[in-house]
C-alpha cells in the first residue's frame, strides 16, 4: 500500500493507491470488499481508558458477556497483531461514565499474535426515550498503524429497538447485529471479527492547519474547537470531542450517519493564513442551515 497527501496551494489532497484487489473507489473513497463499516462515534467516548480486559464491576448488576473476535488487515484474511481496540458502552441502566476516574464500561486491549481481542463485560441495555431511542450497543474504536481509526457499533439480534434507530437499521449496520449466545453457566458470549479498510488519509500536518477554535460569523458567542487525535480530525464536545473523516475535497464527514442525514465539515484556507469552515448537517428530513466559520491566523 502506498499512500501520498499533500497540501497544495488552498486545498488539501488524498492519495490511496493499493495493489490488492480488495480495495475499491466508490467514487468518493476506497473501500474494502469485507472491511467492518463504520457507525456513529456517539457523545460519549473518552480516551485514555485503563489498559484492562476485565471491565466486570463488584456489586454493579447485568448479565454477564464476553466480547471477543479477530482483527484483521484489509486483505480480510491476515490477522492484524497489536490493534488497539477501545470499548465502551453504558451500564444495566443505560448510563455512560463520563465523568469518573473509575472509568466505568471501558477498556482498552491490544491484539495478540492471531489477532485476537476478547472483554469480559456486561451486556449494555437499550436507553432513551420519546423520538430518540437507542438500541443496546457495544462502541468499539480500533487503531491500527497504516489505516484511520475505525470507529463502530455492534447490535444485539432480537433487539426490538432497532427498528426505532436510523444508525442500527441501516443496511450498513446488517452484519453488526449480532448473535448473543448463551454459555451454560448463563453468561452471553458476543463473537465479531474486524476488517480494517484503507480509506483516503491526510497528512497530519495538514490536519493541524485546520485546527484551532472557529467562530461563527453572524454569532460571535458561538465557537466550535477543531483538534487532532491519531491523525484524526476531532471537535470538541462536553465528554471529549466527535471524531470527522476525510472523504475529499477539502471536506470531512461524521461517520456512519444514515441515509439523508450528514454531518460535513467543509474548509478554505485563506491567502491571509486564516481557514473558513463551513458546517453543514442534516438529520433526516432536519435540514440544519448552514453556519459558516472562520479562524484567524
């Protein structure tokens, strides 16, 4: 795999070049012909979870599960050693750790020399309510060294709130909802295997042209921060930030959103130094109108 990016006077270049015919153009990026789809990261990641496996908690109640599976490079076949794989998901009442040093239902693993993961965990349960409810599902984050971070969901078979969550009855989202098995002791085992995909990549010295805190034109009180994360593209939130992929032109999108609905970052970089940023976003039939930024030297 060869890969080249560049900035080249305003505007910011991607280069994906591969031998194997795995990979694919869609006419927007390179997929792969197995590769895991992305999915929604959610408000709620936190980096920099404890390096543990065993994300069990005394006296905290759920039926019990082991998460495991088998990375793998983008030919789909050869096992991927040394992934960074980061889990997290809400406790038996549908609440997320956002604040505490405990770190409550997220861990961080490496794969072995096969590739494999495993958590011992709980199963998540479904939350929400009214128009917006989430189905029970597992985040996963995987980084591995030659491809961007892949960020995914993974959904429960049976599950009825599935149906009620555009990102989970996706058709992207099919093959992962998954089996729940039940082990005879009664604890659940959850199996899935990742195929990572090459995708188009900037340079990181071209992310952090772009970074930096951007304020709206018409509403000076109304700022966004833009930084980078394992050569990602992050904005800031509450918990930590929604990471954004670079899908060309100039432009990133926030993953795995479904069809008619978008999250896009468009940026100009201007000749005085300064970069203009163009946010547009749309959810479903919710059109939001589109705010234009801009970032001093």
């Amino acid at each position: 795999m060869q890969r080249r990016t560049f900035i080249k006077n305003t505007a910011i270049s991607a280069v994906a070049v591969s031998a194997f015919g795995f990979i694919r153009f869609d006419g927007g990026r390179y997929t792969g012909d197995c590769e895991t789809t992305t999915d929604i990261l959610g408000p709620y990641y936190r980096p920099g979870s404890p390096l543990r496996n065993n994300l069990l908690i005394a006296g905290e109640k759920g039926t019990l599960a082991e998460l495991s599976g088998i990375v793998k490079h983008h030919d789909c076949v050869s096992p991927y050693k040394n992934a960074k794989v980061e889990l997290w998901h809400c406790d038996n009442r549908g609440i997320y750790d956002n604040e505490s040093k405990d770190f409550k239902y997220r861990g961080t693993t490496y794969t072995d020399e096969s590739g494999r993961y495993s958590f011992q965990t709980i199963l998540p349960v479904a939350y929400g309510s009214g128009e917006i409810i989430r189905p029970a599902h597992y985040h996963l984050m995987i980084t591995a060294e030659g491809y961007q971070p892949l960020v995914t969901q993974l959904y429960f078979a049976g599950d009825p709130k599935i149906v009620l969550d555009a990102a989970a009855k996706s058709p992207a989202s099919k093959n992962r909802i998954l089996k729940v098995q039940t082990l005879k002791d009664g604890s659940k085992k959850v199996l899935y295997d990742v195929s990572m995909a090459q995708t188009l990549a900037v340079e990181a010295a071209a992310i952090d042209k772009l970074t930096g805190t951007y304020t709206a034109v018409k509403d000076p009180k109304n700022k966004k921060e833009l930084f980078r994360k394992e050569n990602g593209l992050w904005m800031k939130n509450e918990v930590f930030g929604e990471m954004y992929v670079y899908k060309g032109n100039n432009t990133f999108e926030y993953p795995g959103m479904p069809a008619g609905s978008y999250g896009l970052l468009k940026f100009e970089l201007l000749a005085s130094g300064g970069v203009r940023l163009t946010i547009k976003e749309a959810y479903g039939k919710l059109v939001v109108p589109e705010t234009e930024y801009t970032r001093d030297v």
